[in-house]
C-alpha cells in the first residue's frame, strides 16, 4: 500500500466517503500525509529520511483487518509468518528471518513493547485488536539512531486513540468462524479541561485448528519403538483477552495507562515440536506513561520528556506437556534417552518482568536552514521473578529459586544519549544526520549512526539516499539460559549489527496517483545462534555467521475519485549466509493488492489478495522448498444510516487455499505449519455523540 503521496493519501479520500463532506474534496490536493516515527519530529511523509508507510484507522477499517498482523501484511517488503508456540507472528522485514523475531522494534505510541527474556513482543503477547488504533507508522530498515536496541530490520509505532480521535461514543460486536466473538466501546469527550479517552476492547476464539500429519514425536517413536504421538492432530489456537486503554490529556500533558490480558492462549503447534492439546498461557502486560511535550517554549525552543512503566508476565494456565504422555525425553548425543513419563515430559518456565524508562528531548531552530534536536534517557528493565517446575528427572519438583532453574532473576540498565541534525542545504536538498550512543551495564556500549539526503527534485518528486547503522540486544534466553537440557546462554555475547544503505524515490505525476519505489542492501553481523557444543550434548548461544540482503520494493496507488481506490505493491528480496547460500524462510517475491469500491451509494467492497512466492529453506535444511500460495480475502461494508451504524462482513482465504509457514528443521512436521482456511466474520458497530 502507497502512502508515501505527495498530495494525497487513500485516507483523505476514504474520509470523503465516510463522511460524504464535499469540503473535503478541496483537501485532497494539498494534504499530504505526515509521520512522526522517521526522526522523532512530524514531518511530510515525502520528506521523511526513510523509506516508510503509514495506515491509518481508516485503511484498517476498509481492509476489514481484526488484528495488527491482518495490518502489517500489507506493506510492501513486509510478511508476518508464524511461530509453532502460540502462533505467535514473526514479522519479517526485507527477508531479516529469525524464530524470536527479535530484529523488529514495536512501540506502541512510541514505547518499546521488547521484553527482556525472549527479546521479542513475547510468547503470550497473542497478537493485539485494531479499533482503539488511530495509525500505524513502520519504518523499513534501521532506526536505532533514534530508537536504540531491537530497531533493527525495521520499527513499527502503534499509535492509539485520543479524545479526538474518538469524538463521541462508539461501540460494535463481531462474530466469525472458530467461535470468535469481539466486542469493543470507546468513548471520547472533554471534562473541565480534560481529554478524557476510554477504550476497551474483548475477544474470545477457538482459534484455527488445521490438521497434522506428524510432528518431532513421529520420528522419535519410529526410532525408540514407542506410539506416544498425537499426530495426526490439529493445531491448537485459541485465546481469550481484554484490552483496555484510558487516555487524558490537557495542555501540554499526556497521561496514558493500559492493561492487555492474555488468558487461555493455546500453544499452537507446541513448545518441543509435538502437538500439544493441553497446555494453555496467561499474561499481563500493564502499562503507564506520563508525557510533557511543549515544541513551542520559546522561538527558537521546545521540549519532551517523558517517564513509562511496563509490567509484563508469562504464567503457566496448564502444565506445558513438552512431549506427550508416554515419551521419552530425547537428549543430544551422547546421553541416551530418559523415559518414558507416563504424564508427558513437563516444563513449566514462567516469568514476571518490569521496566522503567525515562528520557527528554530538546529541540532548537535557532541556527539558520538548521533543526537540531539533543536527547537523553535512561531505562532499568529487571526479571524479578521466575518460577519453574518440570520432571526432566522423571519427578515433578519445582526448582524455583535454585540454580536448576531455567533463568536467575537479574536486570539490565541503559543510558543513552543522541543527536540529530537536519539541515536545509538549499531550497530542494535536505540532509538528515544522527548519532546515538547506548551504554549497558551487562555487554557494554554501541554507537549508531544515520544520514539522509532528500533531494525534492520537483513539486511531485522526492528521491532519498539513506544510511543507517543498527544494533539488537542479547536476550536473556541468549545471554543468561542455564538448567536447560538444550540450549544454554552465553553472557561473552556481543549485540548483532546492521548496516544498510537505500535509495527511494516517491512521486505523484498527478493527483489520483502515487509511485513508490526504492533499492537496498544491508549487511548482518555476529548473528547469535545456539551452537552445538562438541562435548556436552547441549548447545550454546555463539556470535557466528553473517547475512547480506538486497533487493528493490515498488508501490502504487490510484484514487481517482472517492469511489475508487487500487493500491498494489510489489517486493524482492534475496539474502545470503556467509557460505553464500540463501538463508531461507523468507519470500523472495511478495505481491500484495488491495482495493475498494463504492458500487452503490453506502456500500463498499474491498477485495485483497496476497501472493508468497518461492521461499527457500535455510541452510542445511534437506526438506523440500515450501509451496508458493495465495489468500484472497473480500470485505463488504454498508454505512447508510446516518454515518451512525455500520455493518460489515468478510470472507478470508475466499478459494480455500492451503497456505503454510515455515518451520525449524528438526521438528520434522510433515506440512510445515498450517495457517487458516477459509472462515468468514460479520460485524456491527454504532457512533453517537
């Protein structure tokens, strides 16, 4: 999808239908779409030193997207595959492929979201709904110059609804296949001064459940002569949660607090690669944020600074059943099989962790065709509790609080400080230049730096040449691991590191039509991977191996009137280890369309289809290249009265397709992973003031 317009965006167009306000039609020509995420500062997206999307809540609403993922697919040189544990997304920028997807910074209005033990979003993080979202800004390729650690392969800024935004009341239900039911309210209205915005979102769903031919149990009974697997058998994907928001604002004052609760989340495939019926997840992700921001101190002055606190938990609803009852526990070579465990081989890792960030910003305009902004902060992040059980030894005990445990309870701390330059060289030519230092007190120091030169080559071209460095934190997983029987942590680690360079050009030769294209090529190093140990029979995390990436992503969009829109994109990737193979798992071709139409006064159709396109498998990795495949998805909305109610309804995977993600080798499931087939939701929903 193209929102990189000069002079117009699919959002103001679909505002003009939603709305049906004729004024509107004279904003078309002149309002160009702004982020924020590129430097810290709003900025016309055309100006902006990086190559980048914006959806808003009303491009969500016409693709008819239920969840962030539904969102994220749709930008060009974007894919989100699927993790065997909870089907958790793994959100793959530029063919940048890991199974902890730690490489992709997500913030949600502009606060990391990263946790400490595995890196990523979280096992039980359980994806996150779309209505209380106001846009989505995402940046492709590195952005720790501004964002630190994890802005990686890219960065993605949930922003959510205020006051504003809300306007009134609102509330609406869904129902769809799998048993999923959703429902939400929100209101927005002044009070003595105050913004006050509230938000609270409820889903419930069975989940998919596609079908297995066999899974890591398969082989491990042909070889030990037991019959313990449950496959053939289904995936297991159901969850419960509850999201609620409240945001007040005043001035120049911004509170935010939020709770996500996680419960019921099924583990998908399986934690050990063998289908697993039983166990279930919980967890907690408590938010608050305070926010001063004045840009306009004095004339030349202004200010941010900003304090945040996160909670986040991992808790075991049911036991994990590794392995299913009458299994043996299979140990690296050269320890010899342990069981068989009548009940299953158990393991039962939870933990709780919280942060605490701070940082402030200054910006000064005082030096002619200069903008500078000065920043500092300082985060403490600690895991203050872990709990374990498990019957590794064929009893079930638990080791909390012993070094048998799986993790210590420890913390991390960072300061930071950063500088960023942009300087108008002359009347077309920009040229954006940053630095940002972190110091950690556990693995040390890293320095990265950015520059961006955009050349306004006309009223209805800009062309941007990008230079980026970026850096990924070990996690504790990596870098504290210990009682585990496999994988074990490594505290000599180093932070892996990117270096990227980019050129993109954006233009809009008239006013119902936007190009975007742009070429990269980055460079991986010290890529942490868990290393077989000669020895032990155990493996341990190594800084080892490189990747080099390249390719090119085109996009384009047509609005011709506000009936009509057609965006399509079209991304290439190819990436190589350093033994010059293809490190696999990632599409090398992504197409992705989408349209809406207004075929009768209030009603609209917006089909969408997504092509994956030769995925080859990682080194090493004998299994056959994954199947290409392609899901069509079709949205029928109704909005005739009043612009008070709304119905909806879709179908996703419209032909019933057999689309499936890649799994590790090893866990030998016959199919790979199995997303869902076709299942279909309707839906109502209601403003009022």
């Amino acid at each position: 999808m193209v929102n990189e317009s000069a002079y117009g965006s699919a959002q103001n167009i679909l505002d003009v239908a939603i709305a049906n306000d004729e004024d509107a039609l004279a904003q078309i020509y002149g309002d160009e779409q702004t982020i924020s995420i590129a430097a810290g500062i709003s900025q016309p997206i055309s100006k902006a030193p990086a190559v980048a999307s914006v959806i808003t809540a009303s491009d969500i609403r016409r693709m008819g997207a239920r969840d962030i993922v539904d969102v994220l697919e749709t930008i060009p040189g974007v894919h989100v595959a699927r993790d065997t544990i909870s089907n958790s997304p793994i959100i793959t920028f530029r063919g940048i492929y890991s199974e902890s997807n730690a490489q992709v910074l997500m913030l949600i209005n502009t606060i990391p979201i990263t946790n400490l033990f595995r890196g990523n979003r979280g096992q039980v993080w359980a994806g996150m709904p779309v209505e209380s979202i106001a846009r989505i800004e995402v940046i492709r390729g590195p952005g720790s110059a501004i964002y630190g650690a994890e802005a990686f392969a890219g960065v993605i800024d949930i922003v959510t609804k205020d006051a504003k935004d809300i306007n009134g009341s609102s509330f609406g239900v869904r129902a769809g296949s799998f048993d999923s039911q959703d429902a939400w309210f929100m209101h927005g209205k002044n009070y003595a001064g105050f913004d006050v915005a509230l938000m609270a979102e409820f889903g419930t769903t069975d989940g998919h459940h596609e079908n297995v031919d066999s899974d890591f149990q398969t082989m491990s009974d042909a070889l030990l002569g037991t019959n313990a697997s449950l496959a053939p058998g289904s995936t297991n994907n159901g969850r419960d949660n509850i999201d609620l928001r409240l945001d007040v604002q005043r001035d120049n004052w911004t509170l935010r607090g939020g709770l996500q609760r996680r419960r019921n989340v099924e583990v998908g495939f399986g934690v050990g690669g063998a289908l697993d019926p039983y166990t279930q997840y919980d967890s907690d992700r408590l938010n608050a944020d305070l926010t001063y921001k004045n840009l306009h101190v004095s004339d030349s002055w202004g200010v941010q600074a900003q304090v945040s606190y996160l909670n986040v938990t991992q808790e075991i609803d049911e036991d994990t059943i590794l392995f299913p009852p009458g299994a043996y526990l299979v140990l690296p070579p050269p320890a010899a099989p342990v069981g068989p465990f009548a009940n299953g081989v158990i393991g039962n890792p939870e933990v709780w962790e919280k942060h605490w960030r701070f940082n402030s910003h200054v910006e000064y305009s005082g030096l002619d065709d200069h903008a500078l902004r000065f920043g500092v902060g300082y985060s403490t992040s600690e895991i203050y509790r872990v709990r374990e059980s498990n019957n590794f030894s064929g009893v079930l005990v638990d080791v909390t609080d012993t070094d048998a445990a799986f993790l210590p309870e420890k913390h991390r701390d960072n300061k930071y400080f950063m500088m960023q330059d942009v300087w108008s060289i002359a009347d077309d030519w920009e040229l954006t230049t940053g630095l940002r230092h972190d110091n950690y007190n556990d693995f040390g120091s890293t320095w990265n730096p950015r520059a961006a030169l955009v050349w306004s080559a006309g009223y209805d071209t800009s062309v941007k040449f990008l230079y980026g460095q970026a850096f990924r934190a070990p996690s504790f997983a990596e870098f504290r691991n210990r009682g585990n029987p496999v994988a074990l942590g490594n505290d000599e680690l180093d932070p892996e590191k990117i270096e990227s360079f980019e050129v993109a050009v954006i233009s809009t030769p008239v006013n119902d039509l936007t190009f975007g294209a742009n070429v990269f090529y980055y460079k991986w190093d010290d890529i942490i991977q868990f290393i077989p140990d000669a020895t032990t029979g155990t493996s341990t995390a190594e800084n080892i191996g490189e990747q080099n990436g390249y390719g090119f992503e085109l996009e384009m969009e047509w609005v011709p009137n506000s009936d009509f829109l057609v965006s399509a994109n079209y991304a290439y990737q190819d990436s190589e280890n350093s033994n010059d193979e293809n490190s696999g798992n990632a599409p090398k071709h992504h197409i992705n369309l989408q349209g809406n139409w207004q075929f009768f006064p209030g009603w609209y159709l917006a089909p969408a289809v997504n092509f994956i396109i030769d995925r080859e498998r990682s080194s090493g990795d004998a299994r056959d290249d994954l199947d290409d495949y392609a899901v069509v998805d079709l949205t029928l909305q109704n909005r005739t009265f009043n612009n008070k109610w709304e119905v909806a309804a879709g179908v996703r995977n419209l032909f019933n397709s057999s689309p499936e993600e890649p799994t590790i080798e090893g866990l030998n499931i016959s199919n790979d992973l199995p997303l869902q087939r076709r299942n279909v939701f309707v839906e109502l929903r209601m403003g009022f003031e």
